[in-house]
C-alpha cells in the first residue's frame, strides 16, 4: 500500500508499452510488452483497488512468456524506442 501512488504519478503505462521489467524475478529481467493482467486474482483486485493496475508482460519477439500479474513499481517505460 502506498508506495504504488508514488510511483503511478511518474509517468503512466499504457497498454502496448515497451517497458523494462526490475522485480522481484530476476531471470526475467528485460524489456516486454506491457499489457493489462486480465487473470481473475488481477480482476477481482482491481475491483476493490482500481488504481493498482497489474500488468502481463509479453516478449516482444513472441519466444518467451513474461512474468503476470506484475506491479506498476517493477516496470518502467522504456525510452529506448520513443
Ligand atoms: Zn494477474
């Protein structure tokens, strides 16, 4: 709680975005495509907290699956491509 807020006032993810992924998984630390989580747990989160966006990430190139149900902390909009 909380540190959300922080970070969803930085700048906002939008569905498509390249972003980097930092979290907790370090093995899949890399760039992907940013999409809304749509997994029932993200679902029925968002209901009881909707600005506590959680992401699934796709590889770009469409090899590996990404990490879901993904903070808005432990991503960032890549720049790399803008
Ligand atoms: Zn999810």
């Amino acid at each position: 709680m909380g540190d959300d807020t922080l970070f969803r006032s930085l700048d906002l993810i939008q569905s498509g975005d390249l972003v980097r992924y930092h979290g907790s998984i370090t093995r899949a630390h890399g760039l992907y495509i940013a999409l809304p989580c749509s997994c029932s747990a993200c679902w029925h989160l968002y209901e009881f907290a909707p600005g506590d966006t959680r992401y699934a990430l796709v590889d770009p190139w469409g090899e590996l699956p990404g990490p879901r149900c993904v903070r808005r902390a432990s991503i960032t909009r890549s720049t790399s491509c803008s």
